[in-house]
C-alpha cells in the first residue's frame, strides 16, 4: 500500500515536471527563434550596409567614401531633386487625402464604395504600373495627345509628382481615415449649442483632433516619395532622383562603396519620418483615450454634392491610371489601333511567365514563413515578459524606417559571400521571400500584435487553471481567436511580396528573377504593352486573393459563435 501510495504520489511529480520543462522550452523557442532570425536578417544587414560605407576603394577603413560625396554633383542634385519631389508631392498628397477622407467619414456623399475600392486599386499593383499608366495617357503617344492633337511629354518631374501622389494617395487617407474615426460627436453638440457655425466646428474641433493623423500620413508620404524606385526608373526621365542614384551607384559603375552612402544618406530621412510618425501616432492614441461617442454625419446637400464630386473625380483618376494600363494590354497598338487582340500576352522577354510563378513561390514562403514568426513573437511578447521581449519589440519597430532599396543592397552586402555560411542563401528564393518578410515585417507585427489583444484573457486564465500548458493555451485559445488575424497578414504579406520591386532590385539573378522586375525590363525594352499584360497578371492575381480574403473574414464574422 505505503509502495502503491507512493507511486501514485509520484506520479503527478513525474508527469508535472516534463509539462513545465517543455512550456519553458516552448516560450524560449517562441521568443529565441523569430528573434535570432531578426537579428540575422535585419541587424546583421544593416551593419553590414553601415560598415561598407567605411570601406575605401584603395584599402582600408574611414569616411573617404562620405569625402567623395563632395565630387559627386549627381549625388547632391538628386538629393535636391528628391527633397523638392518629396515636399511637392506631400502637400499635395495629403490635402487630397484629406478631402476624400472626410468625403468617406464625416458626409453623406453618394458613391462611397466606388471611391474606397478606386483606393484600393494601386495596392495591387507594382508602383511602375501607375508610371506606365500615365505614359499611356499623357506620354508622347499617349492617348490624350491623340485626341487633343498635341504630343504631350509627361517624362520629369511632373510625371513622377503625379505617379507618386496616386501611388502615396491610399496610404494617406487610411492613415487619416484612422484619425477622423476618433473625434466625438460630444464636442459638436456642445459647439451646436453654443451657437459655433460648421465652419467654426470643423475649425475648432475637427482639425485640430485630425492633426496628428495629418503629421503621420505627412510623413508616410514624404517617406514613400523619396524612397520609391518603380516610378522613378519608368517616368522620372532625365529628372534622377536618390533611389535612382542609388541603383545606378550599383548597377551601372559597380560603386559598391558609394552606394552604400548614397543608402546610408536615403536611411537618415525616412527614419527620422519614421520616428516623427511613430510620437505622433502616439499622442494620437492618447488624445483619443477617453471613450467616446463616434460623430454621426448629418445631411447636407450642398456638402455632401460637393464631396461627390470632388471625391469621384480624384477616383476616377486613379480608376483611370490603373484601368488605362489593363485596356492597352488587350488592344493591338496603343492609341492608333483598338482592335482586341492577345498578343501581347504572349510574352518571350525576360524568360517569359517564370518570373510570375518566381513571385508566386517567393510571395508564399514570405507569407508562410512571416505568418508563422510573427505569430510565434507577438505571442512570446505578449507571455514572455523581461529584457528580449523588450529587445524583440524594439527590433521589430525598426524595418519599417528601413527603404527596401537599402535593405536589399544591405541584403547583398551581407549574404554575397563564400566564406560565411548564409552566403549559400544568395540567389536563390529563399532569399528574396527573406527579404521580402523583413522588409514588411513592422506592419504584419502591429498587426498580429492588434489581433492579440482580441485573445479573451478569461479563457487563457481559465485553462491555465484547469492544468492546460503553453501548447494547450495556443491551440485551444489562441488558434480560434487570431485566425482572421493570421489570415490578414498572411494575404498582406503575400501581396506586398508580390509587387515590390525596390527591395529585390539587387537581389534578383538570370535564374530567379520576379514579376514586377520583368514589368520594368519590358518597359526598358521599349516592349510596353507587354509590360502593361505582365501588370494586368500580377493585378488579377493580386485582386483575386484579395477578394477571396474579403469574403472569407465576411463568412467567418457572419458565422455564429
């Protein structure tokens, strides 16, 4: 008996212990892995980009690469260039963003789903795509230059102010939809009765609790200007700017040192916009703390007509663009002969349609692969408190001050090489989905960060109580709870994967190449409404995973619980 109640005693002690070693081991792994990877795939890089910069053509280390800045007029012309580019575009871009948020949020304005998806559309696709759009509109043989009888040139800085605003437009107004979302119909009712015109209000009330948002999409387009490469190389015609300057540094002088200058001179501006961003993100936050009741637009036909109009007008722009390059990719020669033809879907350059299937398998492993760390971290974050989950927060804040110029030229830095044993890595897919993850890996953290929180603590309490483990708590709490969140970022992953080109620029080699590379070589090539059939195919599948995403988080809200 004593033998028999000694064994059963014993056995709770011998079944305990392996549980809570292999939670420990667990959570270790959850933090340990995903931040190893970042340190590997983000830090190192990044070092890597810093230190060449130092290292001199003739041997050694020290800042004769800065020095010779100052014999490089192509370097400061393009800085001004991109500055006075990045400040025009910013302004602009944000009242417009302005208008047609407020337009979406606070009127009645007819028309408000045709305006969002019209927003939408440039998310799909390769920045180029915008560029390319415009050429076929407004360029020498552009289809308004035929109809006006004019030949119109929209190459420079005109061209790119116009590709950048739509391409930066539909990140401005979700950044200040955001913040119009946070005002409280309180504050305008106390203006109502104090007798405060609607002019007084949206003075008074409306633009100053809006004008965080505003500093934040300020400084998101500011950041995207000034870094993006696909406009620059496909309209931005004798006018360089830095992302061009960059890519020639490396490509076409094999100036392996001053390129990473001229990335190191890219990195100060957007980080420091990053930075600004983020406090005001932050004071945004606070401001709205405090619950209150979301404004409920009243009627007014004068307003809401106007907003109509306005709004329509900036979406059938962009609906424009973006259609203009699907429709030339099916007519037999732009803007003289509108047959219908499919001939330019049969596409020879650039090994024809591997390069899609490339993006296909790279945006995949990004999405699988990124799904799974981020899941892995923002859960270790989130129960795994103490210094590397500090160390892995503020990691993971830092990519996105990152241009995907510099991460990827910092990407060959780092894994060109025979004698470490990453260099194996270069050139091959695994590579570029690596580079693809980190280079979006912010916003898939905050967002799988957001889900987490959606995570019921009741539940997680309770079957910790009724003995459950790490493994449990995942797969019976957590799994059901973040699924959609899981969803989202991996669809959001893989469609940026899809339609970057900066950072896979360096990257890419005969063997691997990508879609939206293959949109620019056909552009270059003077092969343009093949270009436009190559976007159209990166566009339908892109927008299909998209739709699919849509109904399917639909189904499951609709679902009953």
């Amino acid at each position: 008996m004593k033998a028999g109640a000694a064994l059963l005693g014993a056995s709770p002690v011998s079944t305990r212990l392996p549980m809570a070693a292999a939670d420990r081991w667990l959570l270790r792994a959850c933090i340990g892995l995903p931040l190893a990877a970042l340190i590997l795939f983000f830090g190192l890089p990044m070092l890597s980009i810093a230190w060449r910069s130092l290292m001199q053509e003739g041997g050694g280390i020290g800042l004769g690469n800065y020095l010779a800045l100052l014999d490089t007029p192509g370097v400061w012309r393009a800085s001004v260039n991109s500055t006075g580019l990045g400040l025009a575009t910013t302004a602009l871009t944000v009242l417009l963003g302005f208008v047609l948020a407020y337009g979406l949020e606070r009127t009645h304005m007819a028309g408000k789903r045709f305006v969002a998806v019209g927003m939408a559309l440039p998310m799909l696709a390769p920045s180029l795509v915008l560029g390319l759009g415009l050429i076929f509109l407004l360029g020498r043989n552009g289809l308004v230059g035929k109809l006006l009888g004019v030949r119109m040139d929209v190459y420079g800085f005109w061209g790119l102010l116009l590709a950048n605003i739509l391409y930066a437009l539909p990140q401005a107004v979700l950044i200040i939809r955001a913040a119009l979302r946070h005002g409280d119909m309180r504050q305008y009712d106390a203006a109502e009765v104090l007798g405060a015109t609607p002019w007084r209000q949206f003075v008074d009330i409306t633009l100053p609790n809006a004008r965080y948002g505003l500093l934040s999409a300020a400084f998101v387009v500011f950041t995207i200007t000034i870094t993006d490469f696909g406009n620059a190389v496909v309209i931005g015609g004798n006018f360089p700017v830095l992302a061009t300057e960059i890519y020639n540094q490396v490509s076409g002088q094999m100036k392996f040192g001053m390129g990473a200058v001229v990335g190191i001179l890219l990195l100060t501006p957007a980080a420091l916009s990053i930075w600004i961003e983020h406090v005001a993100t932050q004071r945004q936050a606070r401001m709205s703390g405090e619950a209150g009741q979301p404004p409920t637009p009243h009627r007014h036909l004068v307003r809401d007509l106007s907003f109509t109009v306005a709004c329509g007008t900036i979406a059938l722009s962009v609906y424009a663009v973006v259609l203009t390059v699907v429709a030339g990719s099916f007519v037999r020669l732009w803007p003289y002969k509108f047959e219908f033809t499919l001939k330019h879907y049969n596409i020879t350059l650039s090994d024809g349609y591997a390069p899609l299937w490339n993006s296909v398998t790279v945006s995949l492993a990004a999405a699988l692969f990124g799904t799974s760390m981020l899941f892995m971290l923002a859960f270790a974050v989130r129960k795994y408190p103490g210094r590397l989950a500090q160390l892995a927060s503020l990691l993971s804040a830092l990519p996105v001050g990152v241009p995907g110029l510099v991460l990827g030229l910092a990407y060959v830095f780092t894994f060109n090489s025979a004698t470490m044993p990453w260099g194996a890595l270069y050139g091959s897919a695994a590579l570029l989905a690596l580079c693809n993850y980190y280079h979006y890996h912010t916003q898939g953290y905050v967002a799988m960060m957001t889900g987490m929180r959606n995570v019921p603590t009741n539940l997680e309490d309770a079957t910790t109580v009724l003995g459950g483990g790490t493994g449990r708590i995942l797969r019976d709490v957590y799994w059901p709870a973040i699924q959609t969140t899981l969803l989202a970022v991996g669809v959001f992953l893989f469609m940026r994967s899809m339609v970057t080109l900066s950072a896979i620029i360096f990257l890419i080699t005969p063997a691997m190449s990508l879609g939206a590379v293959s949109v620019m070589r056909l552009d270059e090539a003077g092969f343009t409404s093949q270009a436009a059939a190559f976007s159209t195919c990166i566009m339908a599948l892109v927008g299909g995973l998209s739709l699919a995403l849509h109904a399917l988080t639909t189904r499951t809200r609709a679902a009953p619980h």
